[in-house]
C-alpha cells in the first residue's frame, strides 16, 4: 500500500507542472500565430525562395512557413522561435521522465520498452531539431550578382529522352547571365548531341579514361566534365529542371565572400495544385530545415539545382589525394623497416662493420622521415631528404665494392 500512494502522489505532484508548461506553450503560440497574421494584413511577408529562383508566389500554411519576415514586427520572429523551442522541450523532457518513471508496464515488457524506445528515438530528433532550429538564417534580398565571372551551366543526363531534356537545354541557353550550358550525357546519344548543338548548347561525354573503372553514376559524370570544362562557378541541374533566366543573377552575389562554396536554391514543380496541402514541394526541407543548418554553415547540397564554386569542389579531390598520399609514403616506410631489419638478419651483414652503421643510420633516417611527416612537414621535402640520406649512408659501401671489382 505505501508504494501505490508514493506513485499516485508522485504522478499527482507532476500534473501542475505538466500543465504550467503545456499552457506557456499554448500562449506562446497564440502569439506567434497572432503576430504572423498582423505582418501578413501589413503585406510584409514575402517568399524567401522566389528571391532566389524567381519562383511562384507561396500560399497557406507552408508558404508562412518558407518566408522572410518583418524587421518592423512587433516581437522578433527569432525570440519567439527560441520561445517554442525552450518550452518544447520542457513539455517533451517532462514527457519522458513521467514515461521513464511512472508508465512502463513491466507485465508486457517487451512492447513497454519497444514503444519507450521509440519515444525516446522521437525524443531525441525533436532536441536535435530544436537545436538546428536556434540559429535559423532568413536570408533576404540577394546581394548585387558578380560581374564577368565564368560560369558553366551543367546539366546531367543518362537515358531521359531527348525531347524531355530538350527543355532543360532551352531554360539553360536562356538564363540570363552569361555562361556556358553543357549537357553531360552518359547515355553517348546522337540524337541528343545534335539536339543540343542546334539549341546552342555543348556536349560532354566521358573520356577514354573512364573504359574498365567503375563510373559511380551521376557523381563520376559531373567530375569528368570538370576536368573538360573550366568556369569558375558551375550550376548544376537536372535533366528535366527548368531553371529561372534570373537564377545566376540572383545566387552569384554571394560568391563575393570567398569563404562561401555553395549557393544551393530550392525546387518548384508547375504541375502541382496551387496551395500544394500535400507538401510536393518540400517546405520544410527548403524552409526551415535548410535555414536552420545554414545557420551552423552546414545547409546541405542537394546534387542539383545549386551553384558551387570549382576550386572549392576541387579541392575535395586534392584533400582526398594528399591524405591517399600521405598513406602510401608511411606504407612505404614501414616497408622500408622491414627491408632493414631483413638486411640485418643477414650472416654477412652481421659482420660487416660499416655495412652495419650504413643500416643503423638508414633505420634513424626512416624514423625521422615519419616523425616530420607526422608533424606536418612537406612530403615531397621528407622524401628527398630521405632519398639524399640514403644515398650518402650507401655511397662508401658502393665504392668499395666498385673498387673491388
């Protein structure tokens, strides 16, 4: 009997707390919502994405959502954000300790703590989300677009028929600021070459090089045309994308920071009903999940639809060659040991006085090698000194023997 009325007093005791908390979140909602409905009646609200892809007008509730707000608004959306989030997760934290503490039936526990993991799962994506959410970016009005910059204008295709891809180079040839389209054709159609040479576009497709390795798709295609193309800047599109005239004017602005490597811009499809109550296209990821990872300099690329700046996405390649590099030359001394203490174990090495020191001085060369390769010293410096070191330590046993010959 005492332990049934030390639970009912302990579930007793968090119900006020559950409903303070359920209420301040209420209220925050209600002013939130109260305050977005004023900006709205004011006309200030105004798509983010149609600023950068020159798309349609958004309507309802996940139009709302994907929007740049007021400077003039009474609260700041960002403070009334963080309010949502802070009482979220103290309703979602209370949640949980009542789920841990008071509501597992042990009689069924296999299906108990299968759903408890599951919550817990939820749990945890909704502070991770929170957490993205804290630094969300709005960006608004674009910067003024770069001058004279080179961009090429990719658009990737493996066995879409020509007519459908025609469209795309048409968009593409059209968007305004001046470029390059190429089409990227993994399907090596002579249809479509000629459709894209008489649409005035150009036409790529893979080298030589490529016969007998693996072609890893898409990715493999936009990095074999990197290496026949060479603007500074590249868009990359689909092959049924239909992009904006106005999309190069509107993203290469922000390439005016040099820290910045990629522009990525949202999709529209003209074949959706107006309103779009079924989310086709993507608010939430466009919206608010995109701005809030943009916050933490960490918004995703999506393959597509998005000006990426060529020397960022070269060195990628380069960072992964270096560190390939890196590897072969400490495999190589390792290799090295391991033909010096072989050398060693030789009868004949073993009595030979000098060809023993020139062994031992090569042993320390070799851990000096790795030690400055460790410490981050220039490979190809490490590897000729090694090679000079070497060489010094071998030339008296080698004109010895020259001598003895």
């Amino acid at each position: 009997m005492p332990v049934i009325s030390l639970v009912t007093w302990s579930q007793s005791a968090w119900q006020p707390v559950g409903i303070g908390l359920l209420t301040l979140f209420l209220a925050v909602l209600l002013i939130y919502a109260f305050t977005r409905w004023r900006w709205s009646l004011a006309g200030e609200i105004t798509a983010e994405a149609q600023t950068i892809t020159g798309g349609p007008s958004r309507n309802g509730l996940a139009g709302r959502i994907v929007t740049v707000d007021s400077p003039d608004g009474p609260i700041p959306r960002k403070y009334l954000l963080r309010a949502l989030i802070v009482v979220n997760m103290a309703l979602a934290s209370y949640y949980i300790s009542w789920r841990y503490l008071f509501s597992i039936n042990w009689d069924y526990w296999p299906i108990s703590l299968a759903l408890l993991a599951a919550e817990t799962y939820s749990f945890t994506s909704v502070w991770l989300f929170g957490f993205m959410l804290w630094r969300l970016k709005v960006r608004r009005s674009p910067p003024p677009s770069m001058p004279g910059a080179a961009v090429d204008v990719f658009i990737t295709r493996y066995n879409e028929p020509v007519e459908l891809v025609r469209e795309t180079i048409r968009a593409a040839v059209a968007i305004r600021y001046p470029h390059n389209t190429y089409v990227l054709d993994d399907g090596n159609s002579r249809e479509l070459e000629e459709a894209a040479l008489a649409e005035g576009a150009r036409y790529i497709v893979r080298s030589a090089d490529w016969a007998g390795h693996e072609r890893h798709a898409k990715a493999g295609n936009v990095n074999s045309a990197l290496f026949q193309t060479q603007g500074e800047f590249i868009l990359i599109l689909d092959a049924d994308q239909l992009p904006a005239p106005e999309i190069l004017d509107e993203t290469l602005g922000y390439f005016a920071d040099p820290k910045i490597a990629l522009v990525q811009t949202p999709q529209w499809f003209y074949n959706v009903p107006e309103g779009d109550y079924l989310g086709s296209q993507a608010p939430l990821f466009y919206g608010p999940i995109q701005q809030g990872k943009d916050g933490w300099n960490a918004a995703y690329f999506c393959g597509t639809n998005a000006v990426l700046r060529r020397e960022a996405f070269m060195q990628i390649g380069i960072r992964y060659y270096a560190q390939d590099l890196l590897k072969r030359l400490n495999v190589a001394l390792d290799a090295g040991n391991s033909i010096v203490a072989s050398a060693e174990r030789q009868s004949g090495t073993a009595t030979d006085p000098e060809v023993r020191d020139a062994l031992n001085g090569l042993r320390v060369s070799l851990a000096q090698a790795r030690s400055r390769l460790s410490g981050g010293a220039s490979a190809q410096e490490v590897t000729w000194e090694l090679q000079r070191q070497a060489e010094t330590l071998a030339k008296p046993i080698i004109e010895r023997e020259m001598a003895k010959a």
